[in-house]
C-alpha cells in the first residue's frame, strides 16, 4: 500500500476495461453533459493535475496558478495536466475553462490520447483579465488514458497563468458505466480440490431455484442440480444463487457450469490444485528482492533483470544511504529486502509483517507435519539447496535488512529502526530498479518499527536456531536491543504527511505492538518478564500492519507449549470465536469473502483483509479439525480466484480473467509491451469504495462496494500489488496445499 506516485507529461498507453467503443453521440436536452474533468474548480486542493516540474504550480483563490518560466522552446516544455481522462471513438467533446495571466499570452489547450490525433488542440489568448474560453473536437479513438493539456512553453519573459473552472464534457457512456462483468455463472476459474467444496455463485433475479448443469471438457453433463436462492448479496447489490457440487470427485481440465443458457469460465477439479499457487505466490518475493540480480535460470528471461538499487550509477542507493537531512548525520548500508509493492521504497513496518507471516508458515508447517511446506528445493531461488527451508531462506533476505535499518550504537535514538528508505520523489511508470536515479534517504526512527523489528527478530531466533545458531543469536540480539530502545522512546511516531516518493505507513498507536513483540520474545526465551506485556487479543477487526495485536493470540495458539496452559485456553477460545464469526459472514454472503465489513465499505488492499481472514480461520482448522473451518479457508480461495461479483481472479496467472495490470514499476507491460505483466501468483489489492485514484473515479462512479476495482496499471488505489498481500496469499496456498493432501 505504498503508491501515490503520477507521471508528470507522460504519453500512455491505452487499455480498455470498460466498453468505450463508438457509440451513437450522446445528445443534449433531458439528460447534462458527461463531466469528464475531476476537481475542474479548484475549491481546496489541486489533486489531480500536476504541472511540468520546470513550472511550480499551486492553488491560490480558487484557481490554479502555475508559474510559467522564460527561455523554454517548445509550446509542451511547460505545461498544466491531468491525466487519465476516458475518451469514446465517435463522440465530441467540450472544453471550456477561464484563464488570466499576468501578462498577455498565447497557450494551447489539447486533448488527446497517445498514438492517436489530438480531439482538440486549440490556441488561447491570454490576458490579465479573467476570460472564458470554448472549445469541440471528436474524439477518433477510444481509451482510458486521454490527458488533457494547457501548453504555455516558448516564453520569452517568464509569467503567472491561473485556470478556473475547466470542464470537458462530453461521451454517451455515464461516469462509471459501460462495465460488464461478464458471465453471471461466477466460479473459481483456476481449480477445485477433489476432496473438498465445489460451489459457484449464480447472479439470478428468480426467487425460487434454477436448474445447473456441470460440464466436462467435451461438454458431456457430469452431473445435474437445483441451486440454493441465496438472495440479495449487499456489498455487490446482486441476486445471488448457489450451486453446489462437492459430490463430483472426478479429476479433470475443462469443466464449465451452465446455467440458463449462461456459462462459467473453465475450471479444473485436480487432487491438489494449490500446489502451484503456493510455489507462484512463494516465489513472488524472489522477484521482488532488492540489491541483487534476479536471474533467468529462476524466473525465466522474461523476469530476469540486473540488480538495482547497489549504489552503481544512476543509482543512488542503498549501499550508503544518508538520513533525511535534519534527521540524523550517518548514512547506512540497507541494501537487500524485498521491494514494497508499486513503488521501489522498502518499509519496516510492512516488511516485518510479511517477514513473519512466512517464518509464521514455516511454524505452522512444522507442527502440522507438512513436509511440502519445509522442503530445500520448493522455491526455484539460488538458496533452494543448502539444507534450509526455501520459506525461510526468503524470509532471511527480508530480515537481513531489517536488520540493517536499525539505529547504531552511539548515535541519539541508537537500537530504534528507521521507519522506511525510498526515493526523494514519486519515480515514474515504469522505471526498472537499476535504472533508478533518484536520491534515496532514510526516514526518521520510529517505536512502531522498532517493535516490527522486536518482533520479527525474536520470531527470526527461534525459526533460525536449528539450521544458523550465529544469525538467530544475531537476530535476538538486535530483537533485545530494539526492545530497550523502544521501551526508552515509547511514543517516537512516523508523521502522516511523510507521504512523497512513498508511503507513510502512519501509526500513533503502537501498545498492540509491544503486546505481539512480548508475545514473540516469551515463544523465543521463555522469560517471563515479558508475560505482562502480552495484553492484546484478536477481534473480529483482524489484523494489518498497522493493528497487530491479533499476531499475539495467533503466536500463542501456533506454538501451545511454549506458553502458560490459561494464556492457551484463552487465546485458542478467541481465536475460534473470531473464526467463527468470519465463517458466518463467508456464508452470509452471495460470493466466498470471509470479509465483511460493518459498514459495508471495502478498504484499499481488501484482498489482503480477505486472506487475513482466512488465515484466520486456517489457523481455527488446525487447532480443532473441524471441517467447516477447512471448508471456508478454501472457499475464500475461491472467492480470490474468480467467483465474487467482478467474475475476476484477482491473481495474475489463475484464471482466464485474471489481474494482470497491476500497479507496479517492474512489470508494466500495459505500458510497454516489452515488459511482462506481474508474474504468476501476484495478489491484487482488490475493490475499494472510496475510489482514492483519478482512474477509479473517473471509471467506477457508482459502483457498489465489492466492484469498485479495475485491472488497470494507474489505478493504484484498487490494483497495486505488495508483500504484506502476497505473504498472506502464500500462507493460505500454503495451508490449501497442504489440506488437499
């Protein structure tokens, strides 16, 4: 969850999601024009039009005033945008907008999609008093990403320009609209379990049961039922019915539902279908690693690439990255760790949580006896045969730099951690790691990273004494420093606003950490001064990287012998009461999501609550046996690869409508088609209502919550991908795998 970043005068690529081919022209008189401009008035905020860096711009009196600087020679050297504008094949458009500036001037106003005649590219006079301007042009083609531009460069004498009131108008398709979702036979496009549920969500407005049909893959009927009327799916607005035909134990490719004439994208029934999906959403981390080359033998030649960020020009990291300046006065060496999500930064906060939740499944496979989940040689890595667990030998390559962004000894605030590392400023799309030139800093300490790395380093001890007694001994002594030294700055928080060139990852609340970080110190040394701080407990809010308290009592019921016989009792009992609940909201819905929200708002990285969820629940499974808690773990996987409201697997690779487009600056062939689409098993952050980028405003308008996400590279909001999700993922591939044995 750490994007934010906008191209400044960047010419995109087009690709549609949404119907936006030619259409009869949308006429006037009943229904207004189509606004297509966001924030075309300028109340409070500028977001989201940016300006060429060699002209500053701001809001000022309700309008947005650009300084426009002198000696520049062509029209484009500066310029006012926005992007990210949908444009119809066929349809005119209207611009208007009032513009003054400080002297008289001639600027050009232009609407365009790349590769593409401009729809309008007109000449403005500009003066000192306020005047309003209008300009039509058809739009030729059709695409999501038109920029609409006001050119002001060439000028001899430099000059403030302000806008006012831009407004583009026009299409027959509403903000919003033109969505199809496809088939409404939704199923898990990628596969079923032979021993396990097989159902699939059927959006039907009868109120009484429908007839399905299961087909092979010669379309021969394999088996015949009636559907259960779920009824009205709130979050979706969909009339949902359920088919269900778990009886069918016949392995195979290629089988379809139909229903009504309607039918599901294909699927597979296999013995283990999760086996591959635990390898990909493993594997993830390999290709997200920093400072080292990613290799061709591993991931293939389309996901090789040379190692970035090693202090080797254009680089300027991270073998001797300084602090933010007024922070602290040493640099240190952080290179390594895993890359983010969309962006190059690399956070305390996030990575500890992802680093556990493998070392987590490494524990888990452990006690449940799943030889798969500890096999040297599971992972196609450099380090998968060296006699270690290829889980945790890509958990160490994380913790090593955990390690490193710890404050050293002598210096103010020694054994805190630094917050995060990224770039100055907001690097475009795409940009290859290697080729990466902007300065790279280190943020201030903070308690809430310090205890990320408290905890993380103590879970490291334990994970790591049977194969390297030198680096858990390494582990835990960073873990104790860090412990010490938060204990000392209780209250140390990153500040929100820190949010340019990277995310903020903002936490003002941290006693949920101590409480988890005690609760992996007492599992790692058994000392029991740390039993008093173990004080939080697992609610039906789950857990993020921000709220980890719910890590302790899932810590506690992981490892039962290393705690007291009552802090167990009490922490299995909340872990299943909380299980319970997430069960009963999967069943209450018309898709699988084990996610319900009480006020029915999908946040930003809902995926990742839906995984949460279920590890959750996996971890109910293996406290108990029961077979609902297995059943629901692996419905949610269904819901995550295909059957919810979208008809989308939200896992690139798994499905025949599958995210591919995610937001990421390594693997944005949406923009450049040399590029790859993230690799296989890559976890899309998924629907979110409050439409938090330019593209899912200008594109989901309206939509209900569990659709409010696009399959788009721009839309950073509802489709960035990161490794607290792809963690989660593989620890619920890897439960799956292993309950199909």
């Amino acid at each position: 969850m750490s994007h934010r970043a906008r191209w400044g005068a960047v010419f995109l690529a087009p690709v549609l999601t949404v119907a936006l081919a030619a259409t009869p022209a949308h006429t006037a008189g009943a229904e207004a024009a189509y606004e297509r401009v966001l924030n075309g008035t300028f109340d409070s905020v500028k977001s989201p039009w940016w300006s060429s860096a060699n002209t500053p711009s701001a809001v000022s009196l309700g309008r947005l005033c650009a300084d426009v600087p002198a000696g520049t020679v062509n029209v484009w050297d500066s310029m006012i945008g926005q992007n990210d504008i949908p444009l119809e094949a066929g349809q005119p458009y209207t611009l208007s907008f009032t513009a003054s500036a400080t002297r008289d001037v001639s600027i050009r106003a232009v609407v365009q999609l790349p590769t593409a005649p401009a729809t309008l590219n007109k000449a403005a006079a500009v003066t000192g008093t306020p005047k309003s301007f209008q300009f039509t042009g058809t739009s030729t083609t059709a695409g999501l990403h038109a920029q609409l531009l006001f050119q002001q460069g060439g000028a001899t004498q430099p000059f403030t320009l302000c806008l006012d009131d831009v407004s583009l108008t026009g299409g027959a398709i509403p903000p919003g609209g033109g969505r199809d979702f496809g088939s409404p036979v939704r199923a898990n496009q990628y596969g079923y379990a032979v021993h396990g549920p097989k159902k699939a969500s059927i959006v039907d407005a009868s109120s009484t049961p429908v007839s399905w049909r299961l087909l092979d893959s010669s379309g021969a009927v394999v088996k015949n039922g009636l559907t259960h009327v779920q009824g009205t799916d709130a979050a979706s607005g969909d009339h949902v019915h359920i088919a269900d035909f778990s009886s069918v134990r016949t392995a195979g490719t290629g089988y379809t539902l139909a229903v009504d004439g309607a039918t599901s994208y294909p699927f597979a029934i296999a013995d283990n279908p999760y086996k591959t999906l635990r390898k990909d959403a493993l594997g993830y981390f390999y290709a997200v690693r920093s400072g080292t080359p990613i290799e061709a033998q591993y991931v293939g030649e389309a996901y090789a690439r040379p190692a970035g960020h090693l202090g080797v020009a254009p680089n300027k990291g991270d073998t001797d990255v300084p602090c933010l300046p007024g922070t602290c006065d040493y640099s240190l060496d952080v290179r390594g760790g895993w890359y983010d999500a969309g962006d190059q930064g690399k956070y305390v906060v996030n990575g500890a949580l992802a680093a556990w939740q493998l070392m987590d499944s490494y524990e888990r496979s452990r006690g449940q006896g799943d030889l798969a989940g500890l096999s040297d040689g599971l992972l196609s890595i450099p380090e998968n045969d060296n006699g270690v667990p290829d889980v945790l030998d890509e958990s160490r390559w994380e913790m090593e730099f955990l390690l490193s962004m710890q404050v050293p000894a002598g210096q103010p605030l020694a054994g805190m951690a630094h917050h995060k590392i990224h770039d100055l400023a907001w690097s475009a799309l795409p940009t290859q790691p290697d080729k990466d030139s902007q300065p790279r800093y280190l943020h201030a300490p903070s308690t809430a990273a310090t205890l990320n790395l408290a905890a993380a380093g103590a879970q490291c001890a334990r994970v790591w004494a049977r194969y390297d007694a030198a680096f858990a001994h390494k582990c835990l002594t960073a873990a104790r420093t860090a412990w010490k030294a938060a204990l000392a700055h209780p209250d140390v928080y990153a500040p929100s606003s820190d949010s340019v060139g990277g995310g903020a990852y903002a936490d003002t609340d941290v006693t949920d950490e101590f409480s988890w970080a005690a609760t992996e110190f007492y599992a790692t040394t058994h000392d029991r001064a740390y039993l008093s701080r173990i004080d939080t407990e697992i609610t039906p809010a789950g857990f993020s990287w921000r709220d980890t308290g719910a890590l302790a009592d899932l810590t506690v019921v992981r490892l039962p012998s290393r705690f007291p016989d009552r802090m167990v009792a009490a922490a299995r009992k909340r872990v299943l009461t909380v299980a319970d609940g997430f069960v009963r909201d999967e069943r209450s819905q018309g898709y699988p999501n084990p996610s319900l929200p009480a006020n029915g708002a999908y946040v930003w990285g809902s995926n990742s609550v839906t995984v949460n969820n279920a590890l959750v629940i996996a971890t109910a499974y293996d406290i108990t046996h029961r077979s609902v808690y297995r059943s629901a773990a692996l419905e949610s996987m269904d819901y995550l690869l295909g059957r919810n409201a979208l008809n989308q697997s939200f896992v690139t690779g798994y499905g025949t409508q599958a995210s591919h487009n995610q937001h990421n600056r390594i693997w944005a062939h949406q923009i450049d088609p040399k590029l790859p689409s993230p690799p296989p098993g890559s976890l899309a952050g998924g629907p979110d209502s409050a439409l938090q980028d330019p593209v899912a405003q200008q594109n989901l308008v309206g939509c209900a919550p569990a659709t409010c996400y696009i399959d788009d590279i721009y839309s950073y909001s509802t489709n960035e991908i990161a490794i607290n999700w792809n963690s989660a993922l593989a620890w619920v591939a890897t439960f799956a795998a292993d309950s199909a044995r």
